[in-house]
C-alpha cells in the first residue's frame, strides 16, 4: 500500500515536471487594477449676475459693479481662493412674431468663478456672496497636491494586483513566479477623479434678501491605475 502511494506521488511530480518543461517560453499578457479614494480637498463654485434694461450700456454696468461688488466680497470672505471672471455675454430681448419683431431691451450677464480649499468656510462665504451675487452651480474635486500625494499610492497598489495575478497565474501553470520574466511594462494612468460634482441651479431669489447657509459634502473622488505586462517563464 505504501509503494503504491510512492508511485503516485512520483506519477504526479513527473507529471508537473512534463507540464512545467511545456510552458517554458511561455508569454502570458497579464494586467493589474487599483483605486484609491481620498476626501474632495477643493471646491470650483460659480457665480453669476444678469441684468436686463432698454438701455444695453445702462444693463452692461450694473453688471460690472456688482461683478466686482462681488469680488471684492469674495476676497474679503476667503482670500486664500482664486478668482476668475468668465462668460460674459450680452443679448438682445425682442417682442413679437418673427416676421415683426421689436427690440425691446438688452440682457447682459457675467460668471464669477471661485477655486478654494477652505471647504469649512465656504458655505458661509457662498452665503455672504449671494447678496449681489447667484450661486450658479458647485463642484468638488482632488486639488493638485492631492492628486500628488495619491499618484505613488495608485501605482503601487496597481503593481501589487499584478503581483498577485503573476502568482495565481503561475501556480495553474505549476510553475514559480520567481522564474518570471517581465517582458514589457504599460502604466494606464486615469487622471480624472470619479465625483459626482454637486451642482445647485440658480434659484430665482432676492439677492437683498438674506441667504441662509447651505450645507455642502465635499464627497470622495476615486483614482485609478491600470498596468498591463507580458510575462515569460523561462
């Protein structure tokens, strides 16, 4: 009973020998996958003013005063953030059909758009800014420092999947992993980070009235690697 035993065990170390003699030269394409997830550190929020007259140079300065009413304001509220006008346009109103139309005014109207970090101060600062000015829509997002400190992190963790696959793939293969060889080597990058952005329509609301504070979660953004090697045993 025993030499039969024996003779199995070696049947089957001379089995996996033969198989492991035919996967030499072998090249398998093999990839790795991570995500890491870190806390939105920065926020895009944009603001906006519209005005509308008859007099289209009359509309056109009441906007220019209060864009930089407002900016000041934001400045004032958070002067860490940066600040950039954007979108102005300026269009006419008419009455009417379309065979007989009249012009009737002008609507003129510009964005004013906030980058910052000081998430805990932001509601109150979007809250003080809607005195002359509407919140038009607000984004979350990794500023670029974060994305910096998550950069090793992603690739590390993708190259560890791929350890782990090497291995797996090696021992179905009967053969060691040491033996190995990278063949080639591709790093897939994803730089955008996967956030649902929070956006908020402008409301039609009384900018002399007060506004309340909003309460803002900054979310998680998530960021992926992808590596893909061609792997030989030799």
């Amino acid at each position: 009973m025993k030499k039969n035993r024996v003779v199995v065990l070696l049947l089957m170390v001379l089995s996996s020998l033969a198989w492991a003699q035919k996967t030499t030269g072998t090249v398998v394409s093999v990839s790795g996958y991570a995500e890491v997830k870190a806390e939105n550190d920065q926020a895009t929020a944009t603001f906006f003013i519209e005005e509308q007259d008859q007099d289209r140079l009359a509309a056109a300065a009441r906007v220019n005063r209060q864009i930089q009413a407002g900016t000041e304001l934001l400045k004032q509220a958070d002067p860490q953030g940066t600040y950039a006008t954007r979108g102005y346009y300026s269009y006419p109103v008419y009455t009417g059909s379309a065979k007989s139309r009249t012009l009737t005014g002008w609507r003129i109207g510009q964005y004013l758009e906030l980058t910052t970090k000081n998430l805990r101060q932001l509601p109150a600062t979007a809250a003080a800014v809607q005195q002359i000015l509407l919140l038009n829509g607000l984004a979350f997002s990794l500023s670029h420092e974060a994305r910096e400190q998550l950069e090793a992190k992603r690739i590390e963790a993708a190259y560890q999947n791929l350890h782990q696959r090497v291995q797996l793939i090696a021992k179905a293969l009967g053969r060691d992993a040491a033996d190995a060889t990278i063949e080639s080597l591709d790093f897939n990058v994803d730089n955008n980070g996967l956030v649902q952005p929070r956006m908020f329509a402008a409301a039609a609301m009384s900018k002399a009235s007060a506004v309340p504070e909003s309460s803002f979660e900054a979310g998680v953004s998530t960021l992926s690697a992808n590596v893909n090697a061609k792997i030989k045993w030799n």
